[in-house]
C-alpha cells in the first residue's frame, strides 16, 4: 500500500510539474552537446607529416682563401677559430697549441674585432657564413 500512495504521489509531481521537468530536461541535454561541442572545437588539430630527406654527400670542405686575404686572419687565428668551433675552452687550445692562455686570448680578441662580434657563438657562425671554417654536420 506505501508503495502504491509513493507511486501516487510521484505521478502527482510528474503530471504537475511536467513542464519543469521537459525544460529541465532539455536544459541538460543542450548543456551536454554545447560542451561536447566545445571541446570538439577547441581541439588542436595536430596533423603528422613525414618526408624523407636525401642529402647529398658531404664535398671536401675548402677554405674561401679571398676572405682570409680580405680579413687578414692569419693562420694562427684560424687554427684557434677551427678549434673554438669544436667547442673548446681557451684554456684547451692553449694546451692544444702549446701557447699560453693569454695568447689564445690576444688572438680571440684579434678575431673578434676581425669578425666584428663580441662573442665566440657569433664568431662561429659569421665564420662558417663566409666559409672560413667548415658547416657542422
């Protein structure tokens, strides 16, 4: 008999509030697909491409001779450029050229007036722009 008066009273609610329940209903179902919606919107399209690349082999390096000649960099100088674009410290050249830490810092100095950088990044790049050391691989 309870169950029978429960069931009374929620079909009592349901017939007295059925506009409020549809619109409630409604109000949920839209919420869902504008959220849905949203993200599907929103999303990053990532779009994956892979191509293959051929790359030649690598030719012989050869120093442009004329920028030497126009810059006045002597030999010294560019065994030090060579070596600082192998990533070396100074005090590894020195040991490396057998002179001490002071000179290998003349001949920076020296280079980068030369080069008109301040520092041995620029060097590097400037110098392998104009071909006085060899492109990394």
């Amino acid at each position: 008999m309870l169950c029978l008066l429960k069931w009374l009273e929620l079909r009592f609610i349901v017939i007295n509030h059925a506009f409020e329940i549809y619109a409630g209903a409604i109000a949920v179902i839209f919420t869902g697909l504008g959220i849905w919606l949203a993200l599907k919107l929103t999303k990053p399209k990532t779009i994956l491409i892979e191509k293959e690349v051929l790359s030649e082999k690598p030719e012989t390096f050869v120093i442009n001779e004329k920028e030497i000649i126009r810059l006045n960099i002597s030999k010294r100088e560019l065994e030090v450029l060579q070596l600082m674009s192998e990533g070396l410290s100074n005090q590894e050249i020195a040991e490396r050229l057998f002179v001490s830490l002071n000179t290998i810092k003349a001949h920076n100095a020296r280079l980068f007036g030369k080069l008109e950088v301040k520092r041995r990044t620029q060097a590097i790049e400037i110098a392998k722009k104009l071909g006085l050391i060899p492109q990394s691989r």
